[in-house]
C-alpha cells in the first residue's frame, strides 16, 4: 500500500513539473527595455525651429503674462535666443537631449528685491530665470537664487 502511494505521488510530482516547464518556455517574457527596442539615441521632443518666422513664436508679452510678478518686481532682461545659446551662456551643466540646440526659446530673468515664495521655500532678494519654449509657450526651466531664508 505504502509502495502505491509512494508510486503515486512521483508520478504527480513529475508530471507537475513537466506540465510547468512546458507552460514556461511557451510563455517567455522579453523584458520591455530590451536592447532591440532601445533608442539610444531618441529625436528631441522639442525639435529645431530657429529657422521659423519670428511671428509664429508666442509674443513676450504673452510669455510675461504667464510669469509670477509682484509689486516690486523688475524684468532685468528679456531674450530670444536658441537653446544651445542659452546653454553655453548659462553654463549649465549636464544636456538635455529632449531639446535641440536649435530650438528657440524666450529667457526672462527677473528681480525681486522683496523676496520670492517657492515651492523649495522662501529666497529674499530673489532673482528667477524662466526659460520658455518660444514656439508652444510651454516653461522648460526656471531656476531661482537669492538669500535662501528656509520653508515657512
């Protein structure tokens, strides 16, 4: 009786594995980023445009609207420039391969000698830089420096 059981239970055992090693190798999975769908090197989202009519780009004063101002707030500068310009100009570090060098975008930097509310906390005598993509309009980047006085 001992022997029937024994008997069986491999035979379940080995048919079990069987039966699982046949569903597995019908069922491989290729990992999502595999190397044979990988773009190493992906087209910018933000494609060239310096080349575009100056008139088709959103105006300043429509970039400038969407721009946090207070009552002491000065506009330092205003440019239209490529995005590679403004790279090399800024020296900032590290590229971003979302944007062509090419691709034009309005710079404003303004003052704010009262201080400036953030997200990353409170700057007095803040100066923000705010990169928009003349094109869509869309903020790229915004960096803002200052006396760091900490989150409220």
């Amino acid at each position: 009786m001992k022997r029937i059981i024994l008997t069986t239970i491999v035979s379940i055992l080995s048919v079990s594995t069987f039966a699982f090693v046949a569903f597995a190798n019908n069922n491989i999975i290729s990992h999502p980023n595999s190397s044979v769908k990988y773009n190493e090197n992906p087209a910018p989202i933000y494609t060239a445009n310096n080349k575009m009519d100056v008139n088709n780009f959103i105006s300043e004063e429509k970039i400038i609207e969407n721009i946090r101002q207070t009552k002491d707030s000065q506009i330092l500068s205003k440019e239209l420039k490529t995005w590679g310009n403004y790279v090399k100009d800024e020296k900032e570090e590290g590229t971003n391969y979302q944007i062509d060098p090419n691709r034009m975008v309005r710079v404003i930097n303004i003052k704010y000698p009262e201080g400036l509310d953030t997200k990353a906390g409170f700057y007095k005598n803040a100066v923000s830089i705010d990169v928009f993509d003349a094109e869509t309009g869309n903020l790229i980047e915004s960096t803002v420096t200052g006396d760091y006085q900490g989150r409220a």
